[in-house]
C-alpha cells in the first residue's frame, strides 16, 4: 500500500518532499514542484528551492520591465538625424514625397487666422481650409499639385511642379499653419485605368476658373466637365475621383470639402479605397540648401522686372555727336 501511495499526486497545499525523499517520487512530483513554483502566483515573491532539489536559495523572479513602450532616451552614443526623426508617421519630408507620392494622394492645408479659412473650418468641423491634390505624369514620371485656387500664389485650376512647390514651399508655411499628406490606398494597386483617367481629368480642367458657384447651384449643377464650369479646391479634388472610378458617383462634389480628406471622416469611395494617416510635410533640406533657393529665387524675380520693364522705365543711353546747340 505504502508503495501505490507514493505515486499518488499530491495536492497544491501539501509540502514539497524533502530532497531525500524516495527517488521515484522525487522524480515523478519535479516537474510539478517547477511549474507550481514559477506559475503559482502565491508562490511568485518566495524563496523557492533549486530546481536541482538542493537546499540552495534562488531569489524572486524579477517584475516583467516594460522597456519597450518608454521612449529611448539619448545617450552621448547614440546620434538620431532630423530626417530619421521626422520621416515618422507624424511628419514626411519633401524629398521623400517627390519620390513616392502617387497620383490621387491628397495634400490638405490649415490657413493661418482669415475670415473665410475661419468659416470654412467652422462649417465643416474640420482643421483644413485648402486642399490639392497630387499628380504624376506617367509619362514623363513628372510630379504635379493640381490646385483650384484664387490667391497671391496661384489663380484657377493649375498644374504646380512639385519642384517649384519646394522652391516656395516657404512662402506656403508662411500661408498656412500646417500642411499634411494623405495617401489614397486602393486594393490591387491604381490600375492602368487609374492613370489614363487622371491623365484625362488634368488635360480637361487645367486652365479653368476658381469659383464658389456649384455651392449654391443645387438644381443646375452638373458634373459634366464644360468649359464654364468652375471649381473650388475640394471640388476639384473629388471631381478627380469621380472621374477616376474612385468616388462613388452618388457622391456630388460640389458638396465636398476640405474637410471631407481629412481623418475621423469616410467619404463614399468605391472598391475599398481609403486614405492613410495624415502626415505633417516638412522640409528637412540643409540650411545652405535653402537659402542658394532664397538667393536664386530673388535674382530671377528681379531679372523678370527687368525684362518686363516697359522701356521708357529704363535709363537712357546718352545721345553720341555732338547734339545740340544753340541757335545761332
């Protein structure tokens, strides 16, 4: 009986057999002893005997650290650069998007403090005011901002280089507060449709009016691409979807905003298509960097007045031989 007896498993609450207990025993209950003694949470802070079954002590187990979600703090050997910092999922450098913004991704800006930046925020609900949207010629592989616009840089419906846009890009922070990137994301990838269609809608509207008109044209608006129609910024955007095959024709564009491209909103888009996080735009070029665009940028502005002078406007070149005189 004494031997059937040893084989019977012991309950939690009783003592563990000391180290010279019989040796079937011992060897049957160790692996029980171990795995009461490490998952047990009663047992989790006590002094446990060696795994080996030896008198030696082993301290308590150390807290679980929770390194991984504290911020890493600088250390003398540890150098961070700008760029790897605010090419984060908050913050995108221009350089990175000249590389890899696609057509149909979206720029939105917040206007510093005006009367109608102000009013459109507050219709809307929305922290953006001004949209673009982005377009690459396939092509040349040429990057554009397509932009309705009636301002001091840009009026009507004009296609932007890219690259001028980072020549000026300070006089844009100078505009407007923030400036972000969306990314439209479509399942399966923009098609060769996609492309043939965004390169019609540019053709079609580069060149046409800013106007406010199809807010209040609730029985006369028309989504056919005329001549006379006009467009403000959100609408040229969602215009672009639509005749993309992205937006939902259900959709009117006159009815989208700035607002509508930003996140926490769904627009009705087709096939699964959303868009990414909002990523602040930065420039990151060295400072040297900007200012050579500074300094070129100010001689071909003041080249261009030269040559646009109107000719009475410039000096006179002294008249030769020997002019004038008096009357004799």
């Amino acid at each position: 009986m004494a031997s059937e007896a040893s084989h019977v498993p012991r309950s939690q609450t009783e003592p563990r057999p000391q180290a010279g207990g019989g040796k079937s025993e011992k060897k049957s209950l160790s692996g029980f002893a171990v795995n009461n003694r490490i998952f047990t949470p009663k047992r989790q802070n006590e002094s446990t005997r060696a795994f080996d079954g030896s008198d030696r002590k082993m301290s308590p187990a150390p807290a679980r650290s929770n390194s991984l979600a504290r911020v890493p703090m600088p250390t003398p050997n540890t150098k961070v650069s700008a760029k790897a910092m605010f090419n984060s999922v908050m913050h995108i450098d221009l350089s990175i998007l000249d590389k890899e913004a696609k057509s149909l991704d979206v720029m939105l800006f917040h206007s510093r403090d005006r009367l109608v930046a102000s009013l459109i925020r507050g219709i809307t609900w929305s922290q953006w005011d001004h949209a673009m949207l982005f377009y690459r010629d396939q092509f040349t592989g040429t990057l554009f901002l397509m932009e309705a616009a009636q301002n001091t840089l840009n009026t009507g419906v004009q296609l932007i280089p890219f690259s001028r846009f980072g020549q000026i890009f300070d006089l844009y922070q100078k505009k407007y507060d923030k400036i972000c990137y969306r990314r439209l994301t479509i399942p399966g990838g923009r098609t060769a449709k996609h492309f043939q269609r965004v390169d019609e809608f540019a053709k079609k509207v580069k060149g046409m009016s800013y106007g406010v008109g199809s807010l209040f044209s609730f029985f006369t608006f028309s989504e056919e691409l005329h001549d006379n129609r006009t467009f403000f910024c959100s609408e040229l955007c969602a215009a672009a979807y639509r005749y993309a095959g992205v937006l939902n024709e259900s959709v009117s564009t006159a009815s989208v905003y700035p607002g509508h491209f930003g996140a926490g909103v769904t627009l009705n888009l087709n096939d699964g298509a959303s868009l990414g996080p909002e990523q602040e735009v930065v420039d990151l070029r060295p400072p040297d960097e900007k200012e050579a665009i500074l300094v070129t940028r100010a001689l071909k502005g003041l080249f261009g007045r030269i040559k646009s002078a109107p000719a009475t406007c410039l000096p006179k070149s002294p008249a030769r031989g020997g002019g004038g005189g008096g009357g004799g």
